[in-house]
C-alpha cells in the first residue's frame, strides 16, 4: 500500500499540481474533524475551560493546555472560553481576545522555554480538527514529517499577524468571512 501511494505521489508531483491539490487528490488529507462533544452538546474544548481539566493556566478570557500529540519540544493549546467555531466566525471585535492569545502563548512559551524559536497559527478550516477555535503555540524542532507540513505557516496555518491583518482589512464584507 505505502509503496503504491508513494509512486503515485511521485507521478501527481511530476504533473506540476500545486502540493494542497496533491495530497488532497491522494486523499492523504482529505477534511475530517476530531469533534468529541457531550451529551450536552458540549465541545471538548468548552469541557476543559468549564472544569479545568488539563488546563495549565487560565484567566477571564482564555484557558491553555499542553496538546495529547507530541509533535515538537513542547506543544500548547490556547483557547477562548467563550466557544468561537472558527477563524471564519471572529469580528474586529474579537481582535483583543486575537491579541491576548497570542500574549498569553509567548508568555507561556517564553516561562517553559526561554529564548527559544516559536510557532503561533489557526488552522484555517477546514483543516482545522476541533470546531474551536484555537491557537497552536509549538516550540520546534517539529518531529514529524506531517506535523512539519500541517503546523507551518503554509496553507492551513494561519500566523496570529495574517488573521489580525485579514480581520482588521476585511471588516467591511458581507457575510462576515475572512477570505483565504
């Protein structure tokens, strides 16, 4: 099988497909979501912002905690506690919360890890897992060859800097979507 996929790989790769197209034609990345809600229609995130569980810090408006995959040197999630499905669903409004994410993730990081290189970015849906939204804040090295193509800021990562720019030059659309 791993042979098979990887010489069509090879012969999608010779056509000169843009990559996104490539692994999406091999179905290697074909959108699929990790949802685990409750009973109560609860998304996993909401649960842990509620309880506490897992979480490593917390204020008024976000909670973090330390990604289950272990992809890099260190790997945290920061997320609001106010459940935001996605990028798509943020107003000019929302860019304190926006600003106050990426704050608290560089202040973590940099406590964990002084003087270190960071990753910071949004999945842009749909290659987002959770329908949450959150911020990735990945100290490299990246370990995986995956996880070095789906948490860099190619295209499904979205840097904090481009979602703010976006959001703050596209406020004026409607419907309200961030165009990608």
């Amino acid at each position: 099988m791993y042979r098979y996929k990887w010489n069509e790989l090879l012969a999608v790769c010779s056509s000169m497909i843009r990559p996104k197209r490539i692994l999406e034609k091999l179905k290697i990345l074909s959108p699929s979501k990790n949802q685990t809600y409750d009973e109560n229609g609860i998304c996993i995130f909401c649960r842990y912002a509620q309880t506490g569980e897992r979480i490593i810090y917390e204020d008024e408006l976000v909670a973090a905690f330390v990604d289950r995959k272990t992809i890099a040197k260190d790997y945290l999630q920061i997320i609001p506690k106010r459940h935001i499905k996605n990028i798509y669903d943020l107003s000019p409004q929302d860019i304190p919360l926006l600003l106050h994410m990426w704050d608290t993730g560089q202040r973590l990081l940099q406590d964990r890890h002084p003087n270190q290189k960071y990753i910071f970015g949004f999945h842009v849906p749909p290659r987002n897992s959770i329908d949450h939204l959150h911020m990735h804040c990945i100290v490299p090295p990246i370990k995986s060859f995956f996880g070095k193509i789906v948490h860099s800021n190619y295209f499904w990562l979205m840097s904090p800097e481009d979602l703010l720019f976006k959001i703050q030059h596209e406020s004026t659309r409607k419907p309200r979507k961030i165009k990608i």
